[in-house]
C-alpha cells in the first residue's frame, strides 16, 4: 500500500498540469474528510495509470516498430492466438477493477456523510436550507442563522442537516469534501470538520434555475475561541428571522449575505415539512419570450 501510495503521487505529478484551476481546492484539502478523499483521487488515478501509460507507450512503439521503412519488423499474416498475451491482456484490466472496487468499497464506508467523526470536542449543529436561489444556515443551538455566509469554528466537528424549500440541489465545500444533496421533504446529514481557520468557497453543484449559479456562499473557519464572540455579535446586530421574515427571504432571487440575531426554533423542521411559507418554484427559462 506505502508502494501504491508513492507511486499514486508519481502519478498526481504526471497529470497535474492538466488539472483545472477551478478543481483546486479538491488537491488542496483543508480537513479529514477532504484530505481522505484525496487520497482516493490519488489511488484512483496512479491505479488507471498502470494501464493506460503502457498503452500509450505501446502504441508508439508498435507505430515506429511496424513502419512501413522498417524492414526488418517480421511479417507474420497468419499468427492469430497467443495464451503469454491473452494472459496480460485480461489479467491486468481485471487486477486494475479489483484495486479501484477494493478502493471505492472501503472509502465510501469510512466516508459515508452521515458518519459522525471522532472528536475530543463537541460538535456544533447547523441546519441548511436550499432556496432558489440562496442558501440559508441556521445555528439551533446558538439561535442564530446566516443566508450565503457560513462561519464555523476551525478544529471543531459540524453536523449539517440539510433539505431544499424547493427544488433538489447540492452543497458542497470542495476543501471540506463531500459534496451532498439537499430535497424536499427529506433532511440529510452531512459531517465535516476544517482543520485550521481559514476562508473557503461553498457552491451549488447542481443545476436548480436560473440563479443557480449565483448560489455560492462563504465559509469562515475561525478559531474556536473566536466564534462565541461571532455569535454574540451577530446576537446584537442581526434582524429576527421569523415567518415574515423567511416568507420574504424564500422569494426566488439572490441575495447578498446576511445574518439573524434570532431565529424561530420551528422554522427547519417546518422547511422540511413544507408547512413554512413556499417559495415559487424557478420558472422554466426554456419558457421565458
């Protein structure tokens, strides 16, 4: 395993020019969950590597090899079967599936969304919405919410319960990991942790609308002693999120960041229950004159 995993980063060098600058902040992991699923994006590759470099080189020198100059390359119309390459041939492919099954098998169970991750420190609770076309973060236990800005306390687990008012769509914190769905009438968990403070970019990574590509939203990793100071001052500042409040907020439409100083306690189980005030579903833009 030590072996694969150095020669899964020989591989990582070999293809990094290519990777986009907008797939960084996969390679670039700020937490357990991200760091493990990198390693599995690392595996993955060098694994297919083993088959497809040698095909590579292969063609090239069977091109050069059988060129139409080269006249010593041995002719040999009627050869038709050997067993040393039907050996290879089947051999490799089937070793290369069992590696990347063995590889996708165990890494969904130790990465499974819903598993709580192991933590001298207590966990903090938020509940995520879906809007269209916004996201909306409430603090339970602090009594507080937060629309397109998440801040969290860097070091400490965050269990994420998320559903969608509308339509269905995808949460994910590419430097965090695990990207999740949100559903209507369903609540989702999810468990991160980020291990050092720090900014990072959350996005909708599924199509919901026409605003849906404006549905990105921050995400403030702050140090632990900093965040009760966080939650104090939004405490103090912030508007309450009641149903009138919500009903506005639940408007098809972006918006810019914003925070409550108080929440109504019912509001995500009512968001999940679709009892709170509904939100237009996003109009069919192939519609639109």
């Amino acid at each position: 395993m030590v072996a694969c995993h150095r020669s899964a980063w020989v591989a990582l060098a070999v293809v990094w020019p290519a990777v986009p600058c907008a797939a960084l902040g996969v390679t670039q992991p700020a937490g357990p969950i991200a760091v493990a699923e990198r390693l599995i994006l690392i595996n993955a590759t060098g694994i297919m590597l083993v088959v497809v470099l040698p095909v590579i080189v292969l063609t090239l020198a069977f091109a050069w090899r059988y060129r139409a100059s080269n006249t010593t390359a041995v002719y040999r119309p009627d050869w038709d079967h050997s067993g040393q390459v039907e050996l290879v041939v089947w051999a490799i492919p089937a070793m290369v599936v069992l590696l990347l099954s063995g590889v996708g098998w165990i890494g969904s169970h130790q990465l499974d969304p819903a598993r709580r991750l192991e933590s001298s420190v207590a966990p903090l609770r938020i509940e995520v919405a879906s809007l269209d076309w916004k996201w909306l973060f409430i603090y339970p236990d602090q009594g507080i919410a937060s629309v397109n800005e998440l801040t969290i306390p860097a070091g400490t687990p965050i269990e994420f319960t998320l559903t969608s008012a509308t339509v269905m769509n995808a949460f994910f914190i590419p430097q965090l990991g695990s990207q999740i769905y949100t559903m209507p009438h369903m609540a989702d968990r999810l468990n991160l942790l980020a291990d050092r403070a720090g900014d990072y970019v959350g996005f909708s990574a599924h199509f919901s609308g026409s605003g849906f590509a404006d549905m990105r939203f921050a995400v403030h990793a702050v140090p632990a002693a900093a965040f009760p100071a966080w939650v104090r001052s939004v405490h103090a500042a912030g508007a309450p999120l009641d149903t009138p409040a919500y009903a506005a907020l639940a408007r098809p439409g972006t918006a810019p960041a914003a925070t409550y100083g108080s929440v109504d306690p019912d509001l995500f189980g009512r968001i999940v229950g679709q009892t709170a005030p509904a939100a237009a579903m996003p109009q069919d833009v192939t519609n639109v004159r």
